[in-house]
C-alpha cells in the first residue's frame, strides 16, 4: 500500500481501508468455490468434522460457510484489518490475530485449512515446516489438513486494475513479478482525489 511515510494516521486509514476494500471486491468467490468443494467430499468420503482452523482467514468467509454447516469454526488472520472484519461480520466464531509460524490454538481440530495462497507469505522452508508441525500437533487423530501454495506459473503480471470504493476513495490494484521469483499485489489507495 503506497502511503505517506511521514503520516501514520494516512498509513492506519489506509490499511483498514484496504481491508475494507478487500473484503467488498469480491474476493470472497474463491473461500466459497473452495468451501462448496470441501463440503462436497467430506460427504462423499463420509468424513466426519466437528471442529475446523481456518489459518490466514481473512475476512472469516471459509469459516461462516463452515459454520453454518454445523461445524465449530475458528480462524486466524496475521492481519489485524482482516479479523476485525470477520470479527465484526461473524460475531459467533471465534477469530484471533496471530501469527501463523508461531500461532498454537491450544485446542484440537479435525480439519486444518490454509487455502488463499496464505503459505506463499512466507519464504523460509523452516518456517513452513514449523507450521506444519504446529498443525500436526493441534490435529486429532485421523484429522485432515487441506492447504493451497500459488505455482511459479501463476499470478501473471497485470496492468493497474480501478476499483471505487466511494465517492471520495478508489483503489489500484497490480500484479507484479520480480526477477528472485517474488509475485507482488500492488495496491494504491487514493482518498480525495
């Protein structure tokens, strides 16, 4: 997010507002694509689940879904704009703001999720295989952990895509591919012109 260094009030409006944005995009299409799918083979391989971790949540989106399908849902988010977010829009799941190479729920599940390309943030193998670890330590037995990683081929570079969020704020977004194999999503908040 390109904001003004020397103002940390236009840096913390811009970041919710980026949040805010995200959560209204649209982005939501794929936690719902996926939730449909996951809910779709559980049944058909007959897997029972009663508890779920949504690690790098977001906006909470794969956890209602689940919710409301009467499983007992819980997500994590390292991005504190995103679980106020999911906080706000699904008070009856609980949602905490953590950081996934770290993060021990301290309960046990029967399935663990980390879909959105959240683990292509990080760029250690140690610290995936930490997560990992943690994962497998908050499992019950037989539990499932189901995650997605971007491959080199996608996230194609893309031109400044426009979005307007109101009358007085729009948004860029851009795609762009680095020489060490890094994608980044730029995003460019304007407010008042």
């Amino acid at each position: 997010i390109q904001v003004n260094p020397r103002c940390c009030k236009c840096e913390v409006t811009s970041y919710y507002l980026f949040c805010e944005i995200y959560n209204q995009f649209g982005w939501n299409y794929f936690p719902e694509a996926f939730a449909t799918q996951l809910l779709t083979w559980l049944e058909q391989h007959d897997r029972e689940v009663h508890a779920s971790l949504d690690l790098g949540c977001g906006t909470g989106v794969l956890c209602r879904i689940l919710h409301e399908h009467g499983i007992r849902s819980q997500g994590m988010d390292f991005s504190s704009g995103m679980i106020e977010i999911a906080s706000r829009e699904n008070p009856e799941i609980r949602f905490e703001c953590a950081d996934m190479i770290t993060y021990q729920p301290g309960s046990r599940f029967d399935l663990v999720t980390c879909t959105g390309d959240a683990l292509n943030h990080i760029f250690a193998i140690e610290d995936i295989e930490r997560i990992f670890q943690n994962v497998y330590s908050c499992l019950n037995d037989g539990g499932l952990f189901i995650f997605d990683i971007l491959s080199e081929k996608e996230g194609q570079e893309m031109e400044d895509i426009p979005f307007t969020y109101d009358e007085k704020t729009t948004a860029l977004f851009s795609i762009v591919r680095k020489p060490d194999r890094v994608i980044e999503l730029h995003t460019k908040v304007f407010e008042n012109g």
